[in-house]
C-alpha cells in the first residue's frame, strides 16, 4: 500500500531545506522503488498569515492519516508581535501534544569528514554514534502544582512539579530498550534516583521493564550529571540514551555539540505504534540566511532517512540516504556553515543535488 508523507515545510530556511529532502525522495521514488504519496501544507507562521492559526485542525487531520511528517522549521521576527499562542512555536507545540509524541529521537553521530568540527580532541569523537531518547511529554515541564506565588512575608515563590507514573516511564523505555536492540544493544538510563523520588521511581521501573522483557539488551543506570560528565570525558561508551524531558532536554543539547555543527542535526518525535512520527531538523528556521542559499540541507535529508526507518519501513532506504550524505562530505561538498580548508562551498540547492548524485553513483 503506497504510505502518506506529510510536509510542513514552514518558515525562514524551512522550504529551501525541505525542497533538497524531496529531491532525495523523488530519486528514491524514480530509482529504489520507494512508493510514496507526498502532501504539503503550512505550519507556523506560514499557517498563520494564510490561515490565523499556527496549526490549523485540518492540517491535523492531515498529519493523522499520513504514515510520517516531515517538518523544516518554524518562527521568525516577523512574527513576534503576535498573541502567545499564535505564535510559529505554539503551533509546532500542539502539533507535538495533538499527536501524542512522547518519544524524542536525538541521535549524536560524527561523520569522519567533519570530526574537526567537534570541540572535543578527535580520538575522542572518532566513530561516535549516540542516540538519546528523551521523554517529551511528562516530567517537570508539564507537571501540577506550578506557578509563581507571592507569601504571607511579601517572599514570590516560583514551582514546579517534577512527576512520573509507571506507564510514562515503561513507555519510553520500552522505545529505548527497542531501538538499543537494532544497535548497539546498550541502554544507559539517567535519572537523579540519589536526590529525586521520581528518580527512584523511573529507576525502579526501568529495571523491572528490562527484568521482565529486555534482559537480552545491556542496561547500567547512571546519574544524569555524571551523564553531562561522562558525555564530555569518554562518549563512545554510550549506545543509547534513555531520559526524562528535562534532563533529555540538556543532554540532548549537549550530545549535540559533540558532533560541532548544528546544521548536521536530525531528530525524531515518536507516538504509540501505528500512529504517525514527526521528524524534523534539531535546528530553527535561521532567518539571518533564509532565502540566501546558504543554509545546509543535510540535517532535513537525515531527518527523511529517520522517517524512512522508523516510521516507514525502509530501514534500507535510509541507510543509502546516510551512506550518500556521508560520501558527499568525504568529497568535500560543503555548505558555508561546515566549510574547512580544502572543502569546496555550495549553495543549498547544490547540495541537495549532491546528494542525489551520490545515490545515482552507488
Ligand atoms: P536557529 O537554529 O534558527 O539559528 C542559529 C544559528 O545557526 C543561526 O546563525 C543560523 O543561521 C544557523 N543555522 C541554523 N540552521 C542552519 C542550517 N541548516 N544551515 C546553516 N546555518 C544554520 O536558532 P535561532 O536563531 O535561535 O532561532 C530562529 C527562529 O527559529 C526563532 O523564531 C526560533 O523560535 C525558531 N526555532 C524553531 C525551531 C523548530 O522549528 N523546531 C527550533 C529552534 C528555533
């Protein structure tokens, strides 16, 4: 049955990078035999000059009935004098919490062409590949009581409530348990368990999920600051990440850095089984570059070849999207954002159509 993807290219550089993803797509539907039905529509700023509202309900139920979507980015200034929940933002917010993606997909990877990019000495990102799973819609984000209250003695108090039930956390590490089994077959699960009851209890409930179902996979439980140290001293121990949304949210940052260039950065959005992910570059719409071709395609082209992975079925695919990405910077195609000396600088349209070129040579 030929599957949907749903693309929301967005705002800033969101079309222009979105534009060399379905380049990739158009050579895998002529050549690799991908069956592939494509829609677009608005998200974002776009969607609220053409429509009122950042995320309109039709385009909800559009991204429902597709198998994946595929977003560039969205925000801008030119929107920045609009209502709190009409911004670009809120609309990728509800699109998040309307599809019920509790599971964020980070992966750190360092491409061998690039490992000068990273701050970190090179034997020590040579040949890493993490990939940190973020709990997203739970957590101290999201939990009640919270606000900002004034006591009896003129004091303001600021809250929050740091809360997890059991099947938030065997939720997310079921996924992570999952995905550690097509990789590396290791799972780190950070918590603060020394100082957080709810750290105690996702540390509980990790270890129980993995007794009673996923003993086959390698599981070492590790203090999420220790986490931030470990990433830093020695990151090639690490496999798979498994964290709640406010630690996710720093480690995942953090990981990412490893690897040096923002521009080089998937991500995936995962819901229950059967219902469709998102799948989005890490990086904002760059309004300081949009419309100059200059921003780098490569991070939505990875993020294409998540979708194909995890939510389409074409583990195959993706992986000879990743080969090509990774042959075009052995070649030295570069965009102004990863250049180094003896590189040779493209337009993002260029790079896009480098990329093809590398699929058709292999
Ligand atoms: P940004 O990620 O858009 O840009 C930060 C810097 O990185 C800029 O100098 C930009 O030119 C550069 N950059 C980003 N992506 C690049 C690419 N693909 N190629 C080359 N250079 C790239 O972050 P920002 O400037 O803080 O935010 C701009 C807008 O994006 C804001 O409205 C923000 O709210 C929004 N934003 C959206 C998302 C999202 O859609 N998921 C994420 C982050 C920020």
């Amino acid at each position: 049955m030929t599957q949907t993807l749903q693309i929301l290219p967005g705002d800033g550089i969101g079309p222009e990078i979105v534009a060399e993803a379905e380049k990739v797509i158009e050579w895998l539907r002529g050549h690799a035999g991908l069956e592939l039905h494509v829609e677009r529509d608005l998200i974002g700023g776009q969607a609220y000059d053409a429509y009122g509202v950042p995320f309109a309900d039709e385009t909800l139920e559009k991204c429902r009935a597709a198998s994946a979507i595929l977003m560039g980015s969205v925000g801008g200034p030119q929107w920045d004098g609009v209502d709190y929940d009409k911004r670009p933002e809120a609309g990728l917010l509800r699109a998040r919490s309307e599809l019920g993606l509790f599971a964020n997909l980070r992966p750190a990877l360092v491409f061998d062409a690039l490992i000068d990019a990273s701050s970190l000495k090179p034997e020590i990102v040579r040949g890493l590949d993490i990939l940190i799973v973020r709990e997203l819609t739970g957590g101290v984000y999201f939990g009640e009581p919270r606000g900002i209250e004034t006591l009896a003695n003129g004091e303001r108090r600021g809250f929050n409530t740091q809360t997890y039930t059991t099947s938030e956390i065997t939720r997310i590490g079921r996924v992570a348990f999952e995905l550690a089994r097509k990789r590396g077959n290791k799972v780190h699960s950070c918590e603060k368990a020394n100082v957080m009851e709810s750290g105690v209890l996702w540390r509980e409930e990790i270890t129980a999920l993995h007794a009673a179902t996923y003993a086959d996979v390698e599981l070492e439980h590790m203090y999420a600051d220790n986490c931030a140290m470990q990433l830093l001293r020695n990151p090639s121990q690490f496999d798979v990440i498994v964290t709640d949304n406010l630690f996710g949210d720093i480690l995942s940052d953090e990981a990412a850095m490893l690897t040096g260039s923002l521009g080089m950065l998937p991500s995936a959005s995962l819901g229950v089984a059967g219902t469709p992910g998102l799948y989005e570059p890490v990086h904002g719409s760059a309004p300081d570059i949009a419309g100059l071709g200059k921003a780098n395609p490569l991070a939505t082209i990875l993020s294409l070849a998540m979708a194909l992975r995890y939510s389409l079925e074409r583990g195959d695919l993706a992986d000879m999207v990743e080969a090509a990405v990774r042959r075009v910077l052995n070649d030295g195609v570069r965009t102004a954002d990863i250049m180094s000396t003896g590189g040779r600088e493209v337009s993002t349209d260029e790079m896009g159509s480098a990329v093809v070129a590398a699929l058709s040579a292999a």
